[in-house]
C-alpha cells in the first residue's frame, strides 16, 4: 500500500542523481561585508592613532599627567592650575622657596567646618573687601606676642605703639582709656571735640607736658580744671590772662600800671589797680 501510493517519487531519487547546494555569501553581500570589515579597520587605526595623539599631547606618564605629578607624599602640580569645581585637600604648599598664589576672578572663600559641615571660620577676599567671620580674630608675631584681638565684647592692641597716620586723625565715638597719648616728633597733638565736650578724667592726676612748644586750650563756653582731692599748679615763668576785665580806678588821674589780681565768689578773675592796701573790695561790682 505505501508503494502504491508515492510510485512518482520513488522513480524521481533513482532517475536524477543527489544535488550539490553551494553555501557562502556571494554577489553584493560579500563586497558589503568586505566594505564593512575595511570600515572598521580603518576606524580602529583612527582610534589608535587619537588615542596615541592624546597620551602625547596631554603628557601621559607612568608618574602622573601633564603638570600633575603623583609623587610619595601626594600630587604635585607644576605652574599655573585652573579648578572648576570645589578642592579638598589636607595641605596646600608651594615648592620651597616658591611663593603659592590663589587667583580668582571674583572672590577667594576659605571655610573651616566641623563634623556636621557647618561653617566655624570663613575667609572672604573680594574686590569690595577682606571678611573675617569668625568667634575671634588675633594677630600674633612669630614669638607668639599678642598684636591685635577683636571679639564681641573689645578689641585689643598689643603692640607698643598705636600710629594712626590719617589726616584727620582717629574718630572715637565714645570714650577711650589709655594711659599715653602723644604725637610724633615734630608733630602737633590735638584734642578736639567739635559738638560735644572733651572730658578727660583720670583717679591719679592728669599730666599735660608739651617740651619743644607750647599748650593751647580753646573752648566756646568753660574750660574748667578741677581737683577734688589735691590742687592745681600752674608752673612757669610768665603766665598771662590778657582777657581779664579792669574795675574801674579809684583816682581819676592816675596812670600806674601795676593792677591786682582778684577773684570773685563765683570764681571770676579780674584786675584791679594796686594800691597801698587791697582794692578788690573797692571792684565788686564787675562780679555781678
């Protein structure tokens, strides 16, 4: 029965002998493969010789990159370097004899934080001005002396001498405590209070000493030189009130140039014409 049923077949396999099929690519999708492969070889050398190119311009070593340098006791950077981006580092240096400079084109910020990245300390140098924030700013010499301290409760000058070269002086607000204040050599000293008064007060005397000239006092309404507990000594060898006013002469005629001295209950000053007794009973009325 199955040989019945295919007899066509059969006689195909004995009439025709077996056949060869060809397996491969041919015609145009071989010269597309071979074009592809050729691409690719092509873009490999190119990729080589980039690479090659790179490690040459950026001056690849085995010791580091370009100007950067790793060496036993970190990275070294020789000439100028450019960050874009934040730097942290535990120490910064220059080479020994070398000065080290930090250049921006706005502002240089140093912060000191703690373990929870908040801000301690910060350096701010900008074109407008340097800020300092931070609890206290010292400055200090190289043997540790105390030069300059400023806190919220005062501000401290250690050094010797304070030397305020301005124009117009130094401006204090409110009251200062010093115990010398003088000029430079061949320099006038001044005192001046130009709305309000100048008091100076000191709990064991005051000494006003002017060696090479001479002591002026100049004010709108009193001067007033008061010692509680002591007194006050005028020394020199000629002391002048020109100011003073004159009571009027006893005798009409006469032209005597010697005049007393007097004070009046209130502490006026004036002059009286000498006589042969006191004549500042005689003058009372130039104190009222």
């Amino acid at each position: 029965m199955p040989q019945e049923q295919y007899p066509h077949r059969s006689t195909m396999q004995t009439s025709e002998g077996p056949q060869v099929y060809k397996v491969g690519i041919y015609g145009w999708r071989k010269r597309c493969l071979y074009f592809f492969v050729l691409l690719l070889m092509i873009l490999i050398l190119v990729n080589l010789a980039m690479t090659i190119w790179i490690l040459k311009v950026m001056n690849f070593t085995i010791d580091g990159m370009g100007n950067l340098r790793i060496t036993e006791k970190g990275l070294k950077l020789e000439g100028d370097s450019e960050f874009l981006k934040p730097l942290y580092a535990k120490e910064i240096r220059s080479r020994p004899g070398n000065p080290l400079y930090f250049q921006s084109a706005r502002n240089v910020t140093v912060n000191i934080l703690n373990d929870k990245t908040k801000v301690l300390t910060r350096l701010v140098t900008g074109p407008q001005a340097v800020e300092a924030h931070s609890q206290k700013f010292e400055v200090k010499t190289l043997s540790g002396k105390l030069l300059f301290s400023a806190d919220d409760n005062e501000v401290v000058v250690g050094a010797e001498r304070l030397r305020v070269l301005g124009a117009e002086g130094t401006v204090f607000p409110k009251s200062i405590e010093t115990p010398n204040v003088r000029a430079d050599p061949f320099k006038e000293l001044r005192l001046e209070s130009p709305t309000r008064a100048l008091v100076m007060e000191a709990p064991k005397g005051i000494e006003i000493n002017a060696e090479a000239g001479s002591l002026k006092a100049t004010c709108r309404t009193e001067l007033r030189l008061e010692s509680k507990d002591g007194e006050i000594t005028l020394n020199s060898a000629k002391i002048k009130l020109p100011n003073l006013p004159q009571g009027s002469s006893s005798s009409a005629g006469s032209r005597q140039k010697i005049y007393e001295l007097c004070v009046c209950p209130n502490g006026r000053l004036f002059l009286s014409q000498a006589g042969s007794s006191s004549t500042c009973q005689i003058n009372t009325s130039v104190c009222l």
